[in-house]
C-alpha cells in the first residue's frame, strides 16, 4: 500500500510532460554532486592514465574504463595477439568486475530510491505545514498594522510637548552644574582629609574660572571665598608634605606638580622638594649602611695588663669574609635603592623646572652633589672600620660608579668620589698593614718572653721568620693599593688620589718601625726625624699593646736585628713593588719613591735603632747598678773583720762581668759583630797597677768628665762599653755616698781592679781606659772617706796585682 500510495502521491504531483525531461536531467545532475560520481570518475581516468596498462590492454591500444571504449576492437584485438590462457584470464576478469559493477549499481539505486521517497514525504509534511500557518500569518500582519497606528498616535500627542521636556533637560544639566559649583568647597575638604590633593586642584581648576566670571552673584561669591579659604589649606599641606621624608619620589613629584597647578612659586616649590628629597635620601642611605653602622667595628680586646703579652697576642684581624660581605651588601643597596631615588629625584626636578625660568637648575647639581659627598662619607667610614679586600672594595665600587653615572652631570663629582673612595682605601689598608707589623712584633715579643730561643741559633730563625713575614705583609699591603687602580681608570683626579694614598703608604711601611719603636721606649722621637714621621694608621690596639708590655732584652735586641734590615728588607721590598710594572694585570702604573723621601726613610730607621739599642744598655746597665748599690751596702762585715784581708772577689764582680758577657754575646749575634780575641800586648800594665800617677790622675779627670748616657754606637764593643759606663759610673756614685773601714776598702780597691781587667776583654782600649778611670775614681772616693788611715789604707800594687790575678783564674763566665 505504501507503493501505491508513493505511487499515487507521485501520479498526483507528476508534472506537465515538457517539464519532465529537465526534471530528470536536474535530480540526476543533484544525485552526481551529492555522490561525487563525475569527479571519482575524473581522478578514475587520471590514475589510469598515470598507471601502466595491463599486457591485454596494451594490446587491445584502449582502456576499458575510458568514454570512448571499443568493445569489437578490443575483442579482436585480445583474440588475435594474446594466447589462449591471457584471453581466459582477462575474460574472467572482466566477468569479475562486470559482477561487482551490477551489485555495486543495485546497491546504488536501492540506497537513492530510499532517500528519494523519504524527502518526498519531508516535502508533503512542509507544504501541509504551511498550508496550516497561513492563517497565523495574517493575524500576525494585521497586529503589526495596528501597532503602526498606535505609534502615529503617540507621535502626534507628544509632539507639542517635545520643546518643553528639551528645555527642562537643559534647565537639569544646568542645576546640576550650579550644584558642583555650591559643592565645591565640601568637595575640597574631602580631598583635603583623604589627601587627594591632585583630584582637590583639578576641581578646584575646574569651577574657579566660573565662579570668578560670576562672582558678582553674592552667593558664587561666598562658594568662591570658601574654595579659596581650603585650597590655602590644601597649600600649606601639600608643602608641609612635599618636605616629607616619607613620601615616595613619584608622590613628591606629583605634590609638586599639584603646587605648581596650585600657582606657587616655582622656585620655591623646587626648593621644598630638593629639601624633602634630601631628608628622604638620608634616610634611605642610613637603612643601607643600617646593619653595618649598628654592628660597628669588628671588636678588638684592649690589652689593659701590660705583663699580659699573651692578650695582646690574641688581637685577631678583622674578618675578610664579614667585611666582604658587609661592603657588597650595602654597595648593592645602594645600587638598586638609593641611586634610583636620587635618579628620580632629578627626573622630577627638571619636570618641576621645565617651562619655568625662575627655578635655577644649579641647585640640582649642588644636591646631587652633598648627596654623594654624604654617601662617600658612609663608605670612607665603613672602608675604614671593615678594611674590605681590594677586589671586594673594586667590584662593590664599582658597582656604585656604574649606577651614578646615570645622574645628570655625574662628571662634575664622580672623580672626586672615586678619589676621595680611594683616598679612605689607601688610608684602610695603610692603616691595617701598620696594625698586623705591630702584631707579628707582639707574637716576637711573647716568644722573647718564653725564653724558648735564649742565646741559641733560634732566634736568629725566628727572627729570619718575622723578617719575611713583615716583608710580606708589605707587599701585600702594596698590591692591594695597585689593586685600587680599576676604580681610578681614564680619571687623572683620582689616579693621582692613588698615586698619592700609594707613596703614603710606603712613607707608613717605612716608618712603622720607627714609631713603634719610639712608642716601645716611651721616648718622643728626635726633632728632626718627628716632622717625618706620619701616623701610621687608625687601628692602634697593636701598637699600643706593644708600648704596655714588659720589657725584654731578647726583645729589645731583636728589634734592633729588625731595624738595621728594615730600610733594606722591608722599605726596599714595598718601594720595589710599587715600582714594578703592572704587565698587563690590572695593578695600575708603576709609582716611584723620590731619593729623598728614601733618604729619610733609612735615617728614621737608624735613628730608631740606635735610640732602642740605647734603651738597651740603658736597661742593662741600670741593672748592673743596682747589683753595685746592693753590694756596697752588704759590704759590712762587722768589727772582728776589720784587719782581715778579702779572701776574693766581692759576688758583684762575678754577676756583673757574667751580665756583661751575656750581653755582649747576644750583641755578637744581632750585630754580626764577632768578639776578637785579646792579643798578648793588649793590656797595658798587669791591672794597671803599674801606671803613673800622672796616668792615673789623668784617667780619673777624663772618668768625671764621662756621661752615662751618652750615645750609643750600632756595634757590639760600644754597646757593652755603654752598659759597663752606666753600671761603673753608678758604682762611683754610691761609693761616695758611703764611709769605708780598711777591709772594705781593700774590698773595693781589688774588686774594681779585676772589674777593669776584666772589662778589657769586651770593649777597645779607649773605651777601657774611660771604664778603668771610673773605678779609680771610684777607689779614690772610698780612701778618702776612710776612716782608718785613708789613702794609705789602700793596699800596695804589688799586693793587690797578686791577689787579682789569683782571683782572676777562678772567675767562671759560663
């Protein structure tokens, strides 16, 4: 049934018989583009075209696929070229494909025939569809016509009325602009307690002109007063603000900018600002330098006991870690903090002075310029305190450098930056090798005390040992100021800061020893080296450990080893370092040292040594004069001994020549002045018992007239000789403070023959004579103050040679 029914709708809507052909040729034209049938056929004819025929159809000369196949042909031609098997073969092929033709066609038609029918009944359900909305579409077109009228209506009742909803429209905005002008003073005191001041001048701009045009209206009038009346007060807040060290530089910026819109002076308002900048640089720089500033100096324990060398001895060097760290830190801070707001600073003042004549823009610079002399002042200070390595202190610096030369007119004041920064580092590192000289002589000191190397090849290893250390030091110290010439590159100011800090730091090496030798002995130096002498640093917890502690006479003559090499060993290695070429790394060039200045360098050296050598035999000798004072007053030997001859030599005489070869055995080694051994015809006299009375006479005169102290050559003979003249020239002077009976007297006849005989084996005969005078005069003094018989008291010549040269054989010096 639904055939016939297909059937009968189809019979029903067939068309006229003219329109039935292009009917067809129009569905199968839809059918070929909806199955692409024309183009599979197309690339069909192209792939065979490309691929090679098979042998049959080469034969044949066709393809059995194109249009313009030949059935006859290709058949005779395939019976009469191909053999019996191909024809079979192809014959059954194209049976083959004649069979998947007809079921691929059938296949075809059954699937179209099946969508055909299903549109054509798509097709009758629309049409019923539409047939059925017909009347809702002219319900629908006459309720359109009726909205039409209506809308004429409206237009038409409205239109009289029109002008007058535009006039009060227009009456509306106008109140409404009268109502921002009435509220334009509570609009300023709300900006005014927010601290919206932009927002307070740009209303206030706004309504003022207005407002002026109109003020003779009483009320405009009494809103203009009372808007004048806040922005005075919005004035002197955004000027109490602009002078804030709080605010940011972009809200400096824009308060100034506010003032300026205000109509303030325009110097002024520059002026305010630069002084508000300044305070808020301040303070951003001392947040940078915050935990250095707080932290100090790295401790260094005073030494308060001068008997506790061993203290002193632990006075560590700053640490080079910490003071690396704490100079890149706050350079960093710097760089990335500080130097940007100063960069903003002038970025808003040129704003500011832009299109203003009145502000001067040298004030920028004289800013900028307190700014960094207030930053090189913290980084001199932190130099000084932290004594930073010279690589650490070149980056850090540099670092600062870069970021400055972003500042308007940054030529002007960097070289005097960079020198000034230079000048501290010379200043630091002069001062810190200073510092570790005066340590390494504290550690030479605590080993003199320890005794360790007494008169033994030790001490020469030892002080070969500080030698080369001190030595080193100044190099080091030397290098880390050639070090310094990365910051100083294409700037002649601060190359010649270096330069100088450099040959003052050599003058510091050269008189170290100097100054630390006149602070050891507690002596001023001498008028005509103290101008030279120039203060050797600021970290003096060494030097003044070393003027407190106890004094030693392994000490004293090390020093005096120390001072006869130190021009040469010391002064000569640092003046050569700083002379050396730099080759290429980074040392900067070569700095030279005037003769002159040298000369100075080698007289304050010697002067040094000889004033400490004579602090020496000055300690020495009054050792021995106080053996002398303690022997003259145990010299009683009570009533029963009176006419009893000295059975030998006081103990005096013994300690005192033992003292004096000991000393004159270290002299030997400090000086490399070797003893000679006495010839046969040195003495004059067997203990001079046999000289004149003129002779002695003679002796004695010269011995008054002889000064103690008088001063001390840099050899071994004139050194003992001074220690034996102070000790002698003491033994004189307590010998005539006292009354002698005749055994004592004997006593310190024959006790100063010996000491004179004796004496002669440590100094030249010149010196002997002066020693040998001394104790005469000496034994002159005691006979006149004797008081059983005087001068002729004293024992004969012959007597006392005997006695003294029996006494002589049992003096032991070792």
């Amino acid at each position: 049934s639904r055939w016939r029914e297909g059937g009968v709708g189809m019979a029903a809507a067939a068309p006229e018989p003219d329109d039935r052909g292009d009917r067809r040729q129009r569905t199968a034209a839809l059918l070929n583009a909806y199955y692409g049938i024309d183009a599979a056929e197309s690339k069909q004819q192209q792939q065979q075209q490309q691929q090679p025929p098979t042998s049959c159809d080469t034969v044949a000369g066709n393809v059995l696929d194109s249009q313009d196949f030949d059935a006859q042909g290709h058949f005779d031609t395939v019976i009469g070229c191909a053999s019996v098997a191909e024809v079979l073969v192809h014959a059954n092929a194209i049976d083959a494909d004649v069979r998947d033709l007809d079921g691929d066609m059938q296949m075809v038609v059954h699937e179209n025939y099946s969508k055909f029918i299903r549109s054509m009944d798509v097709q009758r359900q629309m049409r019923e569809s539409l047939e059925g909305l017909e009347p809702d579409l002219r319900s629908i077109g006459s309720g359109f016509t009726r909205i039409a009228e209506h809308q004429r209506n409206v237009e038409g009742a409205t239109a009289s009325r029109a002008s007058k909803v535009a006039d009060l429209l227009t009456q509306q905005k106008l109140c409404k602009k009268l109502q921002v002008l009435f509220d334009l003073p509570t609009t300023l005191q709300r900006c005014l307690e927010r601290g919206a001041y932009s927002r307070a001048v740009q209303a206030y701009s706004c309504c003022a002109g207005t407002l002026r045009e109109h003020k003779h209206i009483d009320s405009l009038r009494v809103v203009l007063q009372d808007a004048e009346q806040q922005m005075g007060r919005i004035r002197s807040a955004l000027e109490l603000r602009l002078g804030s060290e709080k605010l940011s530089g972009e809200e400096a910026v824009q308060s100034a900018v506010t003032l300026l819109d205000v109509g303030c002076n325009a110097a002024f308002v520059a002026e305010r600002f630069l002084e508000g900048r300044a305070e808020a640089s301040r303070s951003c720089l001392h947040a940078c330098f915050d935990d250095e500033t707080q932290a100090g100096a790295i401790a260094k324990p005073e030494v308060s006991d001068p008997a506790a060398p061993e203290a002193a001895c632990k006075v560590e060097s700053p640490s080079t870690t910490l003071a690396s760290a704490a100079l890149h830190d706050a350079c960093d801070r710097i760089a990335t903090k500080w130097v940007p707001g100063l960069h903003q600073t002038a970025t808003g003042f040129l704003q500011i002075a832009a299109d203003h004549e009145s502000v001067d823009e040298k004030l920028l610079l004289a800013f900028t310029t307190l700014e960094v002399q207030e930053l090189r002042s913290h980084l001199t200070h932190l130099i000084k305190v932290k004594c930073p390595p010279a690589e650490t202190l070149v980056s850090s610096i540099s670092t600062v450098s870069k970021s400055l030369q972003l500042l308007p007119a940054a030529g002007q004041f960097l070289g005097s930056f960079l020198g000034n920064i230079v000048r501290a580092a010379t200043a630091a590192v002069r001062s810190n090798a200073v510092d570790l000289m005066a340590r390494e002589l504290i550690q030479l000191h605590t080993r003199c005390i320890s005794g360790s190397f007494r008169l033994t090849e030790g001490l020469s290893e030892e002080l070969t040992r500080t030698e080369s250390a001190l030595a080193g030091q100044a190099e080091v110290a030397v290098n880390a100021c050639r070090g310094l010439a990365a910051l100083t590159a294409g700037d002649v100011e601060a190359s010649q800061y270096l330069a100088t800090g450099i040959q003052d730091l050599l003058a510091s090496i050269a008189f170290a020893f100097a100054r630390i030798t006149w602070d050891c002995i507690g002596r001023e130096p001498l008028h005509d080296v103290a101008p030279s002498l120039p203060a050797c640093g600021g970290n003096i917890v060494s030097a003044t450990a070393l003027a407190k502690v106890e004094w030693n006479d392994d000490f004293g003559l090390a020093c005096v080893w120390l001072g006869r090499r130190w021009d040469e060993r010391i002064s000569h290695r640092a003046r050569s370092t700083a002379a050396a070429p730099s080759g290429g790394d980074g040392r900067g060039p070569p700095v030279e040292v005037s003769a002159e200045a040298v000369a100075k360098h080698a007289q304050a050296s010697q002067q040094a040594t000889e004033a400490l050598l004579a602090h020496c035999t000055i300690v020495c000798g009054q050792r021995l004069a106080h053996r002398f004072c303690n022997a003259l007053a145990a010299s009683d030997m009570g009533a029963g001994a009176l006419d009893t001859e000295p059975e030998g030599p006081s103990p005096v005489v013994e300690e005192v020549i033992r003292e004096a070869s000991v000393f004159d055995t270290q002299l030997a080694r400090i000086l490399n002045d070797s003893r000679k051994p006495r010839s046969g015809n040195h003495r004059r006299g067997t203990f001079s018992f046999q000289k004149s009375a003129m002779e002695l006479d003679l002796e004695r005169m010269m011995a008054r007239k002889l000064q103690a102290f008088a001063p001390v050559p840099l050899t071994r003979g004139g050194a003992v000789a001074s220690v034996l003249r102070i000790g002698f020239k003491a033994f004189y002077e307590y010998a005539r403070e006292r009354t002698f009976d005749k055994r004592s007297l004997w006593q310190l006849q024959l006790d100063a023959a010996l000491l004179a005989e004796l004496a002669r084996d440590f100094v030249d005969t010149e010196d002997a004579s002066g020693l040998a005078g001394l104790l005469a005069e000496a034994v002159a003094s005691g006979a006149n103050r004797c008081t059983q018989g005087g001068v002729l008291a004293l024992l004969t010549a012959e007597a006392a040679e005997q006695r003294c040269e029996a006494w002589r054989k049992n003096i032991r010096l070792d």
